[in-house]
C-alpha cells in the first residue's frame, strides 16, 4: 500500500476505506506503515483499527511509539491493548515505561494479564524469565487425544503458539512435550501420557538470554520450555524472541567493537548529545594510551634524524599491524559467541595464528621487498629493515588478536571490549619497538 494512497485517505478523511485496506495487509507491514507517517497521523491511523488487529499491530511497534500511542488513549482503549497483546510483550513495554505510566495501565488490564506481566517483569534483565511468554497449552497426563484436541481448540487462540504442547502434572512440573501433530495423527482413545515425548530440553527461568539463543540454534526449536528451580513450567521463549535477541546481541558485540558504549536505540533514534556521551570515554581513553606509541617515536628521535626513510614507513606497518590483529581477535570473538572456541582451545589457537601469521608476514614482505627497491628506491638494508620488522609485526599482532578475547572470557570479561581499539594499541606499541630494535640492530643507529 503506498504511503500516498495513505495520505490521501487521510487527507478526505476516509476512513473506512483506509480501514478496509490496512486490514488487507499482515500485521508487521501495518506497523511499517504507521512507522514511516507523521506522529498525529500514526495515532489517528491506529485509531481507526479493529480491536483486536490494532493489539497484534502494537506488538511490531518501536518503544518509543508504543510509549507514544499508548499514553494518547483512553484508560478503556489502553486496557483492551495491555488486555490483548502477548504477556512478555506487554512486559517489554513497561519495562521502559515510566512508573506512573505503568501503575496507571496495570489498573486497566484484567487480573489474569496484570498477574502475567508481573510475573515477567520480576526476573532480571536479559535472562530466560525476561523474555518469556506465559501463554502456552498445557496438558494433565491422563487425558485422552480427543480430549486433549478439544483443550486446544479451547485455549490455543489465546496461546503463542500451539505447535507444541507441555504435559504438566498435578504440581505443574513438566514431564513432557507433545507436538500438535503427534496429537492429531495418534488415536482418539489414546491418553497424552503414553505419546509424550519424556527427552525434552528446558531451560532454567534465570539463565541468560544469550545461552538461551544459542541452544535454540544447536537443536533448531521454534520453542523452549522455561522452567523454575522445582522444574515447574512457568512458561516458553518462542523463536520470534530469541530472533531479536540475536539481533541485539550481536548490535552489542559490534558496538564494543568500535569502542562505543552499547545502545539500546537505533542510530537515527539517538540524539547528538546521547551519541557524545556514548563515544567520548573510549575516545578519551585510546588518546590517553595512544601516547605511548608518541613516546616510543620520541625516544628513538634521533635514529629517525639519521635515516628520515625510516619515518614514511611507520604508518604502513602500524596500520598492517592493526589490521592483522584485528582479523584473530574478531574471528576468534565470533567463535566464543558461538561457542566453537573455548579456552581450553588457547593453545590450538595460538598454534593455527602463528602459521597463518609467519605465512601472511612472508608474502606482506615479499611485495613489500619489492616496493621498497623500485617504488619507493630506498636502500636495500632499508628494505630488510621494514620487510623483517614486517614479518615480526605481523607475528605479534596475530598472536595477541587471538589470545586477548580468550584470556579476557577467562577473567569474566567481555572479550568484544578488548577486540580492536585496545588490540590496535598494544599493536602498534610493540611494532614500532620491533622496528627501531631490528634498526638498530642492522644499520647500527
């Protein structure tokens, strides 16, 4: 639907028509829509949809317009969206919500949604609990399949999902799963119990969310049982969940990388000032330790006075040195985050960077070598020079990108945060020490 056509709805007040089109478009792309209009037309436009299409709509909303639009309803309206929208999607808008904002729309939501979302908003951040869904179907073991169809036709519009099913017994532990169409295939007469599947895998209500995603990609779910520390079924992350946790996950790692304290907001969401705060103290402190590559260049001041060639080359080897460093660290960060590197790997690690480095460093020397002799004409001891200091740079740099990330995972940190601004330092400081010692070395400086 073009957004011209939108405005010119709009514009002669057609509502019904406008109405009758959006309800023609999916869910998500009525979202898009109403993302890309003015904020008075946005509100106008979900005003105008049914019930129950305008809850599912909220849903693909960005916070800050949910905030936006929720806030502009009546207490009736507000209540029927917080009343029909999924549990831990409510719990995700009012974590971001203002208190007395929330206080005022858990008045208007019924009992039953109000006990949900608080359930939810009472586990920490980031963990299963966080980003749980409390809408499921559950079974009683001794149901029979007819049965237990007519408890799905009953409560599974009302459910994330139905695809699989939980058998609970009198305590509410999970003692199997059940997918929908082992249910539809198997015998009317037979009980739940005998066509459970009893090999199921949950996952704890306060593990974090980021494990969580890793074992929906090991085993391929499109959902996971959440239990408590009684092995009670207290709810389920469905695939769509854990889709956005990748997304943010892997916003986060990116963003560390660059030395930017991670944002929740996207980049054209965050103001200029917000921006400022979240870069400056990298900056600030990377031009701090930057000064010790400016001391190493100042004690070997006088070399450089004897042979100024030896200057052009700094930058060169430098960049070649944070570069090749910052390859092994964000390959080998990349391989902790998908946990096909671990620290016991240390050792195998630094054995596989340090072939693939003497080999990188040989072939950057060789054209190198060759630079320096017909491009650039300088002196073949020169040339040995910057080529060894090549070769060496290379090495060392290679073997710290690879083995920070995992020394930090070893500590408890985050190995994104010691990935290329702090890699690139500690690079660029032992290169420029490897140059002028093998310079002085070989042209006695």
């Amino acid at each position: 639907m073009a957004m011209d056509e939108i405005k010119e709805l709009l514009e002669t007040k057609q509502y019904t028509r406008l109405r009758q089109k959006l309800s023609e478009l999916y869910d998500a792309d009525i979202a898009a829509v109403l993302e890309d209009i003015p904020e008075e037309d946005m509100i106008k436009v979900f005003r105008i949809l049914p019930k129950d299409k305008a809850a599912d709509v909220f849903a693909y909303l960005e916070v800050e317009h949910q905030q936006m639009i929720i806030t502009s309803l009546s207490e009736r309206d507000a209540g029927n969206i917080i009343n029909n929208m999924m549990a831990d999607d409510a719990a995700d808008l009012f974590e971001e919500m203002p208190a007395n904002v929330v206080k005022k729309l858990l008045a208007t939501a019924t009992p039953e949604a109000r006990r949900d979302i608080n359930h939810l908003l009472r586990y920490p951040e980031s963990s299963a609990g966080s980003i749980m869904t409390v809408e499921f179907v559950d079974l009683k073991e001794n149901l029979t399949v007819a049965q237990a169809l007519e408890r799905v036709r009953r409560v599974g519009m009302d459910s994330e999902t139905i695809n699989t099913l939980y058998v609970l017994d009198k305590s509410r532990t999970l003692k199997g799963i059940l997918t929908l169409r082992g249910l539809l295939l198997a015998d009317p007469d037979t009980t739940v119990g005998e066509i459970m599947n009893e090999n199921f895998i949950s996952v704890n209500t306060l593990d974090d969310q980021e494990d969580v995603a890793r074992m929906f990609k090991k085993y391929d779910f499109t959902a996971m049982p959440v239990v408590d520390n009684e092995n009670r079924l207290v709810g389920i992350i469905t695939v769509d969940d854990i889709v956005d946790i990748m997304e943010e996950e892997t916003t986060e790692d990116i963003e560390k990388m660059a030395a930017i304290v991670p944002s929740d907001k996207s980049y054209m969401k965050t103001g200029i000032i917000e921006t400022w705060k979240k870069r400056i103290p990298w900056l600030l402190l990377l031009m701090v330790s930057a000064t010790v590559t400016g001391s190493i260049l100042k004690r070997f001041e006088d070399a450089l006075g004897v042979i100024p060639a030896l200057t052009f080359f700094i930058p060169m080897l430098m960049d070649t040195g944070g570069n090749a460093g910052g390859q092994a660290s964000v390959t080998v960060i990349r391989g902790i985050s998908l946990d096909e590197i671990a620290f016991k790997d240390f050792f195998k690690v630094l054995w596989k960077e340090s072939r693939v480095a003497i080999l990188c460093g040989i072939t950057l020397a060789a054209c190198n070598f060759l630079k320096c002799l017909f491009i650039d004409q300088v002196e073949v001891s020169v040339a040995v020079v910057v080529c060894l200091t090549l070769i060496v740079a290379v090495f060392v740099a290679k073997i710290v990108g690879s083995s920070l990330p995992l020394i930090a995972k070893r500590l408890g940190f985050d190995p994104a945060v010691l990935a290329s601004p702090f890699i690139t330092t500690i690079v660029d400081a032992l290169s420029l020490l490897v140059y002028f010692g093998i310079a002085t070395s070989i042209l006695g400086i």
